[in-house]
C-alpha cells in the first residue's frame, strides 16, 4: 500500500481470509545464519503492507486505513474484520538503539479515525510493526473484539472523548515507549479478558476516565506501572484481574524500559471512588534489578482522591528463578521465565502506599500492617493478621 485508503462512508465492511500474524521482532533480531531457516519470513493471512511515507507532523498521514467524516448524522457501523496490517519496519528514531528494528517507531498507523463515530467494529484483525495499531477519536459504542495487536509502538488508543465502548478478547503488546490500552475522557468503557503482554510502557492507562470496568483481564509487564489512572479518574471498578511484573528476560530489549522505578507501583491512581477488588499480583523480581536498589516495590500506589475502595488483594512477591543459559529462542526464554516457581524465594513489599493527598478512603484485607503504608487517622484500615510464630 503506496496510497492511504480514505473511508467518509456508513455501512462499509473491509474484511480478509486471516489475520496473518507472525512475530517480526523476534525475526528482525536473529542471526543472518538463523534467519536461513524460517518457515514464514513476513506476517501474512489477507495482508495489507503499509508502504507511506507519513508527513512530519501529521500523524495521520501514515495511516493505512483513514476514517473521516463531518457533520451529522456521525459516520456508524464501519466494520474491520479479518485481516492483517503490517508497518514492514520500525526506524532510526536518534536514540542510538544499535538495531533500528527494536525502536517502535516508523510513523505508521494500522486504522485511524478522526471523527466522531458510532458503532465502529474491529474484529479478528492482526496489527504487527506499527508506531500506531488502532486511534480512534470520539468514539460511541465502539467494539474491539478478538484481534492479535503485538510489537506495535501503542495498540489502542481511544483519544479525544468517547463513551459506552469495550476492549474485550484481545491478545495484545506494545512497545516500552508505547501505550497498551490508552483511554482519555471516557465514560462507560468495559475492558475485559484480554490478555495483555509485554513489554508496553502501560497495560492500561486511564486518562479522566469515568465509571468504566477493567475485570477478568490477565496483564504481563516487565516494568511498573502497569496500570495508570491520571488526571481524576474516578468511580472505576478494577476487578478479578490478574497482574504479573517480571523482569525482561530476553537479551536483545533487556536494556530498554518506560523509565519509572518501583516505588511509582503497578497501579497508580489519582482520582475518587475507585474500586480495586479482589485482584491477584505477582511481583516476580530479583533484588538488584528493583530501582532504586534497596526499595521494596509499591505494588497498589494511592497518590491522591478520596472515596477509594481497596479489599481483598492477593499480593505475591518473589525472586525469578535463574533463567537458562542456552534458551532457544524468545518464545522459549519467557515461557521458563514464567514456569519457573519452585526455586522463587519471598522479597519484602509495599501492598498498599497512600500518600497524604489522598484522604478518606478504604483499605481492608489487602497486606498486614508493615505491608500498607497509609495514614490511619484519615483512611479507614484493615489489616491482614499475621500468623503467630
């Protein structure tokens, strides 16, 4: 695709025979000598191959698939199914990164909607080496259901204001400087049983965002910070999902991260009456890789709001077990990584670290009391009991 296809029409259906994904970054970091050996050297399926030349400054003209349309009624039920969108390569961004292919950057986006829309839907698709997966702005009961979106610079992002729309089924993972699932003014947004993998700067990041869901999800990062709620986020219900932070076990991206250290947490919040409720953890860690040395990792981080409500949290922290020295491949290194339990020994943590702007909020049964950092006298606090040894 030398040319942008430009969508200003309702009722229009774009569908392919597969959604064709296959891993680019782990062939764009192998040997010249292994590389003789694939079986499939592209991604492929029904496969669209984004060839723009994106303009400076103008995000979306790098776009595969541009969706706009003025005035009303709102431009409703375009449908995306099916087929793969392939960025071909990321670029020389001027950070020295000695393999341009690992930079997540090349100006390109898979689908982007400028307008205000209804009844979007992206179904089935695969979105591989792109800087932008899917933006869509202003959007109103939007459907992004069952799609590969992986070794993207940001997978979704859902910008501008929008409401009533769900992120659900997804397999999805962005890049260290790039935005997993990123949602800005937005009311009524389900995101539920996706299965989010490194190594995204965030897993979800929440931007005045209100009365939205995040259950069932299973998320997997290599750095904290995996879910943000920024600028008053408020009456969000996290749920029954679990979160596991490891460390970047794979030698070509091991010296890249999103630059924030463990005390910032896995979940960071500012905002009220929130629900953080009965979600696994797993902080899986060796201690000379936290940062700063020494710290015990925050794991949920109150920093301001009232009227939160955190309970029940099961928080598991440990060391990783020694990774093989000869692993195969990518896809064989982070497996062991993630099998290996037996040889894992307890670390210290903070459960729960709230912060003096926040006030008025709850914390039951979510660490011990040397476990949750909170000011009694402002917050209502229940501890876990310890046992008596």
């Amino acid at each position: 695709m030398k040319s942008q296809v430009i969508i200003d029409i309702s009722y229009l259906k774009i569908m392919g025979t597969g959604h064709g994904f296959t891993s680019s970054s782990i062939r764009f970091n192998l040997s010249e000598e292994d590389g003789k050996n694939l079986h499939e050297v592209w991604p492929g399926g029904s496969r669209i191959l984004v060839d723009l030349i994106p303009g400076e400054g103008d995000e979306a003209s790098g776009a595969a698939f541009y969706v706009k349309r003025d005035g009303n009624p709102r431009i409703s039920s375009v449908e995306f199914e099916n087929f793969c969108i392939d960025g071909l390569h990321f670029c020389e961004d001027g950070s020295g990164n000695p393999n341009p292919e690992n930079t997540y950057t090349n100006g390109k986006t898979g689908i982007y909607v400028d307008t205000a829309n209804d009844s979007f839907r992206i179904n089935g698709m695969g979105l591989v080496y792109l800087e932008h997966g899917v933006t869509v702005y202003h959007a109103d009961a939007l459907s992004i259901h069952d799609n590969f979106i992986a070794e993207c610079g940001s997978c979704i992002e859902l910008r501008g204001w929008g409401q009533a729309s769900k992120v659900t089924d997804n397999l999805l993972g962005a890049g260290y400087k790039g935005y997993t699932i990123f949602a800005q003014n937005f009311g009524g947004l389900l995101i539920a049983s996706n299965n989010v993998f490194p190594r995204g700067m965030s897993s979800v990041h929440f931007d005045g965002v209100a009365r939205s869901s995040i259950t069932g999800n299973r998320f997997h990062s290599f750095y904290p910070g995996m879910l943000v709620f920024e600028r008053n986020c408020s009456e969000n219900l996290i749920s029954s999902n679990h979160f596991y932070r490891s460390c970047e076990p794979w030698a070509p991206l091991k010296n890249y991260g999103n630059g924030l250290d463990d005390q910032f947490g896995l979940i960071f919040i500012r905002g009220n009456d929130n629900s953080v409720i009965a979600n696994h953890f797993s902080e899986i860690v060796d201690i000379e890789n936290l940062r700063p040395t020494g710290v015990r990792p925050v794991i949920i981080h109150l920093v301001s709001g009232h009227g939160n409500y955190i309970a029940v949290n099961h928080i598991v922290a440990g060391t990783e077990a020694a990774q093989p020295e000869n692993a195969e491949s990518c896809f064989s290194t982070q497996v062991e990584a993630m099998l290996s339990t037996e040889r894992s020994e307890t670390i210290a943590f903070v459960a729960v670290q709230v912060e003096g702007e926040a006030v008025n909020n709850t914390i039951l049964d979510s660490g011990t009391d040397a476990q949750v950092m909170v000011d009694k006298k402002t917050n209502i606090f229940r501890a876990l009991p310890e046992p008596e040894m």
